[in-house]
C-alpha cells in the first residue's frame, strides 16, 4: 500500500506555488467542497467541446452522449459497490432527496411514521419532516449523545414500530464526523418493514462504501465532496427504484433510472464524475485488479493516510488553552468541529483565513446537531482532511491557531472581552 501525497497534490492546479511565488492556502474546507484535479477538469472540458448531442443511438455524436451517461452510472456504481442500473443523477444530493420524498410520501397515510435524526445535515431532515407533515404522517426524531458525539442504533431503533415507513440516518456527520452504526440500524428498520435513507455525502469522501453489505435502501453522495463536479448522485437496486412512482413529463422515459432524472443530464459534469472515480481509484499507485478492486485498496491508503494527519491534528488542537474539539465519537470522519472559549467562531476563522488557512465556520446546515451540542446557530469552526491535505497543511492550521490563541489571551490579559 503506498500514498504519495505529493503526487497527488501535484494533480490539483489550486495547490500550486503562484507565479509570485505565493503559496497556496492550505484548504481544510474539503467537507463543503474539495479542490478539483486537472483529469476532472479535462474530462469536462473535452466532452464540452467534443463533437455530442443528445442521447440516442443513430449518430456517433449521439452515441458518445449515451457512453458518457453509462461511463458516469458504470463509475459510481464501481465507488459505492452498488448496481448501475440504479444509480440516478440529479443537481444534488438535497435536490434528490426533496424528489423522493415528495415520491415515496404518496404511499404513506395520517398516523404513518417516520425517522429522522439530530445528528443529520438539513438536506436529509427537512425533506421528509415537510413531506411528512403534508400527508399527516407523524415525525419522531432520534438524538445522539452531546458529550460524547455518539448516535447509537437504539436511538433509532427505539423509535420504530408496525407504522414506520421511512428512516433517514447520515452516513458520516458533516459537523462531527459521526459515522452511526448504519448497518444495525438497516437490519432493525428493515424488520418493521420500512425504508432506510442514508446521506452519505460526507461519509463517501472517507471510506470505501459497499451498498450491499451495507444493507441500506437509499444511499446519496455528492461528487463534489470527493474531487469532482457538482452534481448529486443516488443509489439505489433498480428493483425498489421500479417501485417508486414519481411525477414527470409525459413523453419522458419511464425507464429506471431514467424516470427520477428531469431533463437532459448534464454530460460534461458526468465525465468529471467519472474522471474523479478514477481519481480515486488511482490514490494508491500499487493497487491493481478492477476497478472496484483499486478504489478499495485506494480508499485503505487514504484512510491510513488521513488517520495519520488526524492524529497530529486532534493532539495539537486538544493541547491549545481555551480549544474544544466537539468531535468525540468513537467512529468518526477526518473531520473536526473545535470552538475556542471567549472568540467567536466566525472571528477565528477569519483570523485563520488571514494566515493561510481555510477552515470555514458554521453549523453547516447541520442545524439540529449545532443546536444539541449547544453551540446555537453560531456552530464552530469547521477543519476536514481531503486527500491532497499534508502535514506541511496541518503544521500551519496548528501554528496559525496557536498564534490566535495567544494573541486572544494577550488581549484578555489587557482586559478584552467576547466582542458582540
Ligand atoms: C452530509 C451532507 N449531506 C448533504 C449535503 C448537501 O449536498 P448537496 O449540496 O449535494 O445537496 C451536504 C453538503 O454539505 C452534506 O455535507
């Protein structure tokens, strides 16, 4: 197993020196989106301007729109272990679960119940507390632990009963790195005979994901997140997706996937989504076999190599006066929600954004889990490992942040206060 980080980072035009010299930031912003290697943004320019239509089988440049379209489902399919025949595209992740809630909410009745949890970002929350609260059905709502960051499976299972119709978990909390225990929660939803709906925008740029074994119904992801375009993607079995009706144009395909896809997909974007699976595919430069098989190896490396980084990070920032790291759960995300007593969030993210580094502060639409963990509608500050992050990147958050720190605590010894 190898993971050359250099190599990697030399893919991404962001991450070079400028002409003047001037370094690049040092970008932990990756959870809201990641920077974007040459092959993505070579693969969307080429199919732009290629010679392509729309979809059909008559002319070459109809042919290559279709090969673009099986290419991109065939890519997804190999990233998440799942079937191509049902993996749909869609604007995103949000877009796509606003779709299929308002779809599946027509099969439920007043009294039927749904699942969704605190810990969740709003995109898997919302959609389903309206859709729910339009036909009458009732919202019961799983918490995960303040202290400790935990979302244990009884707090979900607890909640199911013979009414259950659909239960939304995250993958990966975005806000702290959370990852629930979404394969015994899938067995205990699916005994009460319900659907299980998993936000893995955020887990999906982490680890490597395997539908089946996971035993999920519904699985989003973003490409964004993990080096490509911005575009959603859900996976599903083209079995279930053949049950669920939705509204659409008279003369469009009622074929699975193609029934959930409104308009023309945007093919340019599907080439990057391609190109950046191949991406991924290729973090390990040892890895061989499939595809499927070098995005598992690849996925391994990362892990190792984002682990390593995570260790120096979390220590560093534990070791700072007046720094809490919310991020506490046992199994979690490269992904680190810290405060610092008496700053504002937003003031220590610009103090960092000063120095260099971009770590971002918010509840990043994790609304709920900001609330629960008492950090309000202010959230923290936000710091995500991606795979072009180094420890040189990590060396400068920690330095930067020390020099805030103590610059605060100068101020507070002269007798500065929390301003606002
Ligand atoms: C966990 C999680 N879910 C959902 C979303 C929304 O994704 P999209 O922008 O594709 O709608 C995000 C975006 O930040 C996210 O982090």
């Amino acid at each position: 197993m190898t993971y050359d980080v250099a190599a990697i980072r030399a893919l991404f035009p962001s991450l070079a020196e400028g002409s003047d010299g001037s370094s690049p930031a040092a970008f932990f912003d990756g959870p809201g989106g990641s920077q974007t290697p040459s092959p993505v943004a070579d693969a969307v320019h080429a199919t732009l301007v290629s010679a392509i239509s729309n979809r059909g089988d008559v002319t070459a440049s109809e042919r290559r729109a279709e090969g673009v379209v099986r290419d991109a489902r065939q890519a997804v399919a190999d990233l998440l272990g799942a079937d191509p025949r049902g993996v749909v595209f869609g604007r995103s992740a949000t877009a796509l679960t606003y779709d299929f809630a308002r779809a599946l909410a027509k099969t439920w009745a007043p009294g039927d119940e749904i699942v969704v949890t605190r810990l969740d970002h709003d995109s898997n929350i919302r959609p389903w507390v309206q859709a729910a609260e339009a036909v009458g059905a009732v919202v019961r709502w799983a918490d995960f632990e303040a202290d400790t960051g935990e979302m244990h499976s009884d707090a979900v299972t607890s909640l199911l009963s013979e009414r259950t119709r659909l239960v939304a978990t995250t993958g990966a909390s975005n806000l702290i790195g959370t990852k629930p225990p979404v394969c015994k929660i899938a067995r205990a939803v699916h005994e009460v005979g319900a659907l299980h709906w998993v936000d893995g925008v955020h887990a999906t740029a982490h680890a490597s994901v395997d539908l089946d074994s996971l035993g999920v119904d519904f699985w989003t992801c973003s490409p964004y997140k993990f080096l490509g375009p911005h575009i959603g993607v859900l996976a599903a079995s083209p079995e279930l997706l053949e049950t669920v009706r939705i509204d659409k144009l008279l003369p469009s395909s009622d074929a699975v996937p193609e029934r959930f896809e409104f308009g023309t997909l945007p093919y340019e974007l599907l080439a990057g989504v391609t190109a950046a699976v191949d991406v991924l595919a290729s973090l390990d430069p040892a890895a061989t076999g499939s595809r499927r098989e070098r995005i598992l190896a690849s996925f391994e490396a990362l892990e190792e190599h984002e682990h390593r980084l995570l260790d120096r990070l979390e220590s560093g920032l534990r070791s700072l006066p007046g720094v809490r790291v919310h991020s506490n759960a046992r199994k979690r995300t490269p992904t680190l929600l810290f405060t610092v007593d008496r700053r504002p969030a937003q003031d220590v993210r610009r103090a960092l954004a000063e120095r260099g580094v971009n770590a971002p502060a918010s509840h990043f639409y994790a609304i709920e889990a900001s609330r629960h963990l008492g950090l309000g509608d202010e959230g923290g500050v936000r710091v995500g490992l991606a795979p072009y992050t180094d420890m040189d990147d990590v060396e400068r958050l920690l330095s930067a942040l020390a020099e805030i720190v103590e610059e605060g605590r100068l101020r507070g010894e002269a007798g500065g206060r929390r301003r606002g």
